[in-house]
C-alpha cells in the first residue's frame, strides 16, 4: 500500500475505534490486523480477522487472522460485542449483504454493533484519477458495487438492528454507520 492508502485506511479505523464496545471484536476484511494493533495501544480487547490477503492464519497473543472470505472461510462458533466492515460492503454483492446481515446477528452479544464504514459513490472517480497517477494502490477497485448506499441501513434493520450513528467523513466521501444489535 502507498502512503495515501494507509492515512485513508487509518481515518477508517479512527472512526471506528469510537464506536466499539466491548472487547472482543470480528474485523472482516482486516488486512493485515491494522485494527486490532490500533485498538491494542489504548485497551485490552481480543478477536479474529479475516482477509483474502492472508496466506495463512496469523496467530497473534490477542487475535487471530485467518486467509479468505467471509462467510465461506470463517468456521467459527464465538459470538462477539462487535463486527467492523471497514472499506468493505462496496465490494460484496447486495444480495450477499442481505444473508450476512443475518449471519451478524448471531455472531453478536446483546447490544452488539456492526461498525460499517463505505465510501460514496463519488469516491470511485477520484480514487480512479490518484490510481491513474499511481498516487494509491487501490485495492480490489475493480470490485466495487454500484448500490444506493441507503439500502444498507434498510438491510440492517431488517434483520434486528438499530441504527445508532450516520456520519459523514472525510469531506464527506465515506461514511460511517453503526448499527445495534436489538
């Protein structure tokens, strides 16, 4: 990733660190654990991630990330007080969403929170021009889906949840939701 990469991946993961609760945290999409080493400066927390750019899994004291996607590689039975999807529904089919929405539901403790963070559709043309002149890496661009990002708060909320946070950051170019398991 290139410097710009990261202080965007950072914003992302600032906004959400403000919205966890509790400590034990599934961070789809993790990366390379950047979230969990974040949150481990200031609070105890532990967890899994999972990402397609893992190789393998990574055994770490306080997590464990493993190589794939979400659902299809993720065998696990623990619940967890929070789901964060940073960067990460612009990528999965809306249809996919639906049925993962319900997935979260049973992976949370009461009052758990689905911490969501998807950039608007403007984005996709500014990102294309700093790609353009190599400025980013841009990962997995060529993946995102076209959606009206509405339908994510109606897809949550259909499937047991609260929306409790709506925030627009970054100039307004991402946003943040969190949603509350009822």
């Amino acid at each position: 990733m290139k410097k710009i990469d990261y202080i965007l991946q950072n914003e992302r993961i600032r906004q959400a660190k403000k919205c966890i609760v509790g400590n034990s945290i599934l961070d789809i999409g993790c990366h390379h654990g950047e979230l969990f080493e974040s949150l481990l400066k200031t609070r105890k927390i532990t967890g899994d991630g999972i990402d397609d750019v893992i190789k393998a899994v990574v055994l770490k004291e306080n997590y464990t990330l493993y190589p794939g996607y979400f659902p299809q590689d993720f065998k696990s039975n623990k619940t967890y007080d929070a789901i964060t999807l940073l960067a990460v529904l612009e990528h999965i089919p809306i249809e996919k969403t639906k049925e993962n929405a319900a997935l979260f539901y049973k992976l949370l403790n009461d009052k758990g929170r689905v911490i969501v963070t998807i950039p608007s559709k403007k984005v996709d043309a500014i990102l294309s021009i700093l790609l353009f002149f190599k400025l980013i890496d841009g990962m997995d661009l060529e993946h995102h889906q076209d959606f009206d990002r509405e339908n994510i708060k109606e897809i949550f909320i259909n499937n047991g949840f609260n929306l409790i946070k709506e925030k627009r950051f970054e100039l307004g170019l991402n946003i943040l939701y969190v949603f509350e398991k009822k």
